[in-house]
C-alpha cells in the first residue's frame, strides 16, 4: 500500500457530491424559470387575443353608427343590443350576462370578424347616452347660414368584452362615439 494511499480521507468525494449538488440545484432553478416564462408567455398571448376581440367589437360598433339615420332602432323593444340610456336605464355591467343574451334586457351583438383562435366571439352593446346640441345651432332660430339646424350629435357609449384563446382571460373596453345625425 502506498503512503498516500493511507492518508485520504475522502475529501476529492465529498467536494465532488458538493459540486453536484450544486449543478443539480443550478439545472433546477433553470427549468422552474423556463416553465415560468412560458406559463407568462402564453398569460400574455391570451390576454392579447381577449383584447384584440375586444377591439374588433368597438370597431364594428362604430362601423355600425357610421351610417346611421335615425334612432329609431335604439327605442324599439326588442332590438338586440341598442339601449337607449337617454329614456331607459343603462345596462348594468355588473350583473350582466355576457355569455346568454336572453339574460339581459336586450341582449347583446355578436362580433361578425371572429378570431379562430378564441373559443367564443367577442360581443357589444351600443348606448345612446344622450343628444348634444351645439351652441350655434341653438342661436339659429330660423336657420339663418350656414347651419341648417343639423348641429346635434348624438353621443353613443360602446362596450365591449373579449376572450381569450383559453376561454379564461376576458378584456373589456369602452368607447365614447359621437355622430352628426338624427
């Protein structure tokens, strides 16, 4: 037996087991933080889908008044999603029924441009909050000029609500829209 033989005492293992244990805890903490950035990631995706259905909604709402003539449609009974807020009250966002449109007084619009990556459409409803009459036209008593007495707006809330490709993340966005009509 040689003389160095008889003086180790194991210390080239035991710093060996260190180190990996050490390399072991290194690759572990890698994976839970690669996990996690995915899980964020795809939070992220989802999050962005809800809100670019929510958009879409906005934009055909406005596409929808861009065009309008008359009111009439916000004060019929059963018109699906037009409330008219100026003779009737507001819906209530808290209790409302996004996913059944029968829950709610009347209802709800289904977005026509569907993202095939959400499970459901994003959906809207379109407030006629109330008139808006412009000084001048209030000055013009017998349409004297240039304003012929067509200086009303009518000042439209939009809301709409969006999901996510996992059905779980939901965005909802509001817009105030005003038109020269009416």
């Amino acid at each position: 037996m040689n003389l160095w033989q008889k003086h180790q005492q194991g210390a080239v293992l035991v710093t060996s087991m260190i180190i990996l244990l050490i390399l072991t805890m290194l690759a572990l903490s890698a994976v839970q933080n690669t996990s996690l950035q995915e899980l964020m990631s795809r939070n992220e995706r989802d999050s962005d889908l809800a809100f670019h259905s929510a958009e879409t909604g906005l934009r055909e709402a406005e596409a929808f008044l861009a065009p309008l003539l008359a009111l009439v449609g916000f004060q019929v009974a059963n018109q699906t999603g037009l409330y008219d807020s100026v003779n009737n009250a507001p819906p209530n966002f808290a209790t409302f029924d996004w996913l059944v449109p029968a829950n709610n007084t009347r209802g709800f619009i289904l977005v026509v441009t569907v993202d095939p990556r959400t499970p459901l459409a994003g959906r809207y409803v379109i407030e006629h909050v109330k008139t808006v009459v412009a000084g001048a036209d209030i000055l013009n008593i017998d349409n004297i000029g240039q304003d012929t007495g067509t200086g009303r707006t009518q000042m439209f809330r939009i809301t709409s609500i969006g999901l996510g490709g996992s059905g779980t993340a939901q965005v909802m966005l509001q817009s105030t829209f005003g038109r020269q009509c009416c």
